[in-house]
C-alpha cells in the first residue's frame, strides 16, 4: 500500500498563535476558500488544516493551526500542542500571528520563548492581525512588540485583505532561501474520496493510515474532527484526494454550533466527492444514523464502499461469520445493496490495502457508457426472460426502448407507452440486469421512466 502525499514536495508555511488572533480567517483568505470553520470559541481548531496557497503563479504548502491557551481547560489541548510541534518542525517558514486589536498577552511570550528553542534556525515572520484602521497600524510601533524579540510586526487584516500582498511577498523572499521552492501550479483531477460515518467509528484513524501519515487528531472524544481535511496522496491506482469528515450524528445530539457547522461542512462534501467510504464500528450494531446517512449517499447518488472497521475487535474472524454480518448490513441498507463491503482495521492497518483497489473499480463501474447497440439486444433479452410486470391499470406494459443518459453516475430511460405503466419491481429487475451484465461496480444506477405520447418510436 505505497503512496505518497503530493504537498511533500511544496515548501511549507506555518500559521502559529494563541486563540483567536484569526489564524483560519488568514488560512481561508489566503488559500482562497471557506476551509476553516471561523469562530471566536477557544480551540474551534484542532487538527491542522492544510491546504495549497498560490501567490505569483507557485504554489506553497499553508498550515493552520490550534490556538493556544497553555491551560488545561481547553479540551484536546495536549494533541493541539502536539499538532502544533509538528508544524513548526515541518515549516520552512513561520507566520507568528497576534491580534493588535488585544495587544500582546502572555501566551505570546510563553510562545515567543518556545519557537526561539524549537525553531531557532527557521525564519519568522510576525504579523499584527485585525488592523483594520490607521489608528491600528500605528499600534504596531509601540514598546511591547519589541517583548518577543522579532522585530517590528507587519500590520494586516484577513478580513479586509489589507496588506496580505504584503505579507505573501515576505514569505516568498524567505522560501526563496530555503531547499524547497514554490513550485509551479499544476491543475490535477484526482480521485475524490470522502471518509464519513457516526462519531467515533475510526474515520481519522482509517483517514491517516490510508495517506501514511498521522495528519488527523485520533481521539474518543466526540466530534474531535470539526471540519473537512483533505490530502491529496498519489497512489498504485492513480491521484487520490482523500476527505476526512467530521461525525454525523441526530439533530437532538448535536452539542453546538461548531458541531453543527461541521456537520454541514461534511454533508457539502458528499457532492463534492465521487466516492464515499461509509465506515461503520464491527463492535456497535447498525443504528439508525447509520441508516439516515446510507439513505443520503443513495439519495445523492455516490458510489460507496461499506468500511466495517475495528475488525481486530470481532468476536470471529471465519468467513461464515463475515458472511452474516454482510447480511445483517445489507438488511440495514437494502438501497446500499449495490455497495461492496470490507472488512478492516484502521488501529492495526488489518486489510486496509484492499480499499484501494475497489476505489479504483467504483471509479471505473461510475464512467461505463453503453451504446445504442448494446442497449437494444439488452432490453431484447431480458424482457424474453421475464415480461414487464404492469402497476396500474389494464393494459400489459411494454418497453420501447431503452436509453443511457449520462455517466458519473450511470443514467438511464426507460421509454413505454403512454397508456401503459411498469411496476417499480420490474424497474429494479432491469436495474439488476445491467449491474449483472455490465458491472457499474459500487455505483446506484439511475432509472428514469418517459411515456411515449406517440404509437411510434424511433431511437435516435
């Protein structure tokens, strides 16, 4: 299960700072997207948030990261700090990020005092965020800046977008002295994959053992993960985009407002990805979450992949015992039945490879297209084996023809006579057929029916 993470090869620019000093506010604007959820909550940001920023036509590699409050009343502050510790080790550069509006406080100099040890050989930029006026500007000349030891700051507002130019052409001269360098923009059209599930079903565990790297905070704590965190990962089967979602849990569940934000930053991301991993707990039975979320990827008409994961915790491993669990999840979800299931361990890495093959088939079973000839002996065939069941009325229905209409999902007509109608089973019987015949692996076909007003028909 090789692969590699794209950015490696991009410099790297870390965003440092205590709490709400407007790190992601400066993340989002200068990667230019709505990545990060802003909030002025303690610790709204856990995990880094990384992503490509573009300045001059080269890319870079930006890192948002945690505020830190030193305190332990902040929930997960020892993984955020440790969060943290890895971006400044990783930096090429660091953005040292304060709040003029506040002034200087004392997590600062604490922070100040840690980046001179931990990065003492790495250049820091020290900007003043929130000036949004001349008066703030002037701010940045007065006595207790000099306190960290880093020179003037460098006034600039990520809400307005003052001075950021500014600031970008400061980073770039800094990279410019390092061993990596910009690098031109390439537009690349991976493979996007989307990680979903209930909370605590080992999303981010499976998310960092796919890409190779502890990227994600791992914790039981609910909700640890906020926000999306995608990585683009290059792969036996080709470029791969892996998205890691925050849990999706019932409305009467939902703890607050970051939590719901989340909740629909990851809804967002099913259309966003053309194959969703729905990764459920080997030692949990199927709930009814489980089963509203398998309703929406059906209903949004992703290819999916059913991840029963924990599977170092199963109380057997037999082929018989996987057999009934496969049942058991395809009782649950019988609009899944066309997903194909596999059994892991994200903790252990236990099977873990075999994801990347069937990624590589449902991308493939998403783009077959079938022609007119193919289609006409198809319909012939099937409707000799079993004629068309009608729904309502008196008249036997028959079926004209039948159409692709697109791919990505596999879209298809069913044209019959007007005065006729076909009973749903039946639609589901052709449905089947193609599957059987064709593949369209882990992807739901899409039957659509049109009544011909006409005693003719003619294909196109």
């Amino acid at each position: 299960m090789p692969t590699k993470i794209i950015d490696h090869d991009l410099p790297v620019v870390a965003l440092i700072g205590r709490v709400n000093v407007g790190k992601s506010s400066l993340f989002n604007k200068l990667i230019e997207q709505n990545l990060a959820i802003v909030s002025p909550i303690a610790g709204t940001t856990r995990t880094r948030n990384i992503a490509a920023a573009s300045w001059r036509g080269k890319q870079f590699r930006l890192v948002d990261t945690g505020g830190l409050t030193f305190s332990e009343d902040v929930p997960l502050e020892e993984d955020i700090i440790k969060q943290t510790e890895i971006a400044i080790k990783e930096a090429d550069v660091i953005v040292f990020v304060t709040d003029i509006q506040s002034g200087l406080l004392p997590q600062e100099v604490e922070l100040a005092k840690r980046l001179r040890t931990k990065a003492k050989d790495k250049p820091i930029l020290l900007v003043a965020n929130k000036a949004d006026s001349i008066n703030l500007h002037l701010r940045i000349h007065e006595g207790e800046w000099r306190r960290l030891g880093l020179g003037v700051p460098l006034p600039i507002s990520a809400t307005s977008g003052a001075n950021l130019g500014d600031l970008l052409d400061a980073i770039y001269k800094q990279l410019g002295k390092q061993k990596r360098l910009p690098k031109n923009y390439e537009e690349t059209k991976p493979l996007k994959v989307a990680i979903m599930g209930r909370p605590n079903v080992g999303k981010s565990s499976l998310f960092n053992k796919l890409i190779g790297e502890e990227r994600v905070i791992v914790n039981p704590l609910a909700h640890t993960t906020r926000e999306p965190h995608d990585t683009l990962v290059e792969t036996e089967e080709g470029l791969i985009q892996f998205v890691d979602t925050a849990g999706i849990r019932r409305k009467a569940k939902v703890s607050g407002e970051l939590e719901r934000i989340g909740i629909q930053k990851s809804i967002a991301t099913i259309n966003k990805c053309d194959i969703v991993l729905l990764v459920l707990d080997s030692t949990e039975p199927i709930a009814d979450q489980d089963q509203q979320l398998a309703g929406l990827l059906r209903e949004h008409t992703r290819s999916v992949i059913i991840v029963v994961n924990k599977w170092d915790k199963a109380e057997d491993n037999s082929d018989e015992f996987r057999n009934e669990k496969k049942k058991d999840i395809y009782g649950s979800f019988p609009h899944l039945d066309f997903a194909p299931i596999v059994f892991v361990s994200a903790k252990t890495g236990y099977r873990v490879h075999q994801i990347f093959p069937l990624i590589k088939q449902a991308w493939e079973g998403r783009q077959i297209v079938l022609t007119e000839e193919v289609l006409k002996d198809f319909l012939q065939r099937i409707t000799r084996r079993r004629l068309p069941t009608k729904d309502r009325g008196v008249r036997h229905p028959k079926i004209l023809a039948i159409n692709q209409l697109g791919y990505n999902p596999p879209m298809f007509e069913l044209i019959i006579k007007s005065n006729t109608s076909v009973h749903i089973s039946y639609v589901h019987y052709v449905s089947n057929r193609l599957r059987e015949e064709f593949g369209f692996f882990a992807a739901p076909i899409v039957m659509k029916l049109s009544k011909l007003k006409h005693h003719t028909y003619t294909p196109q």
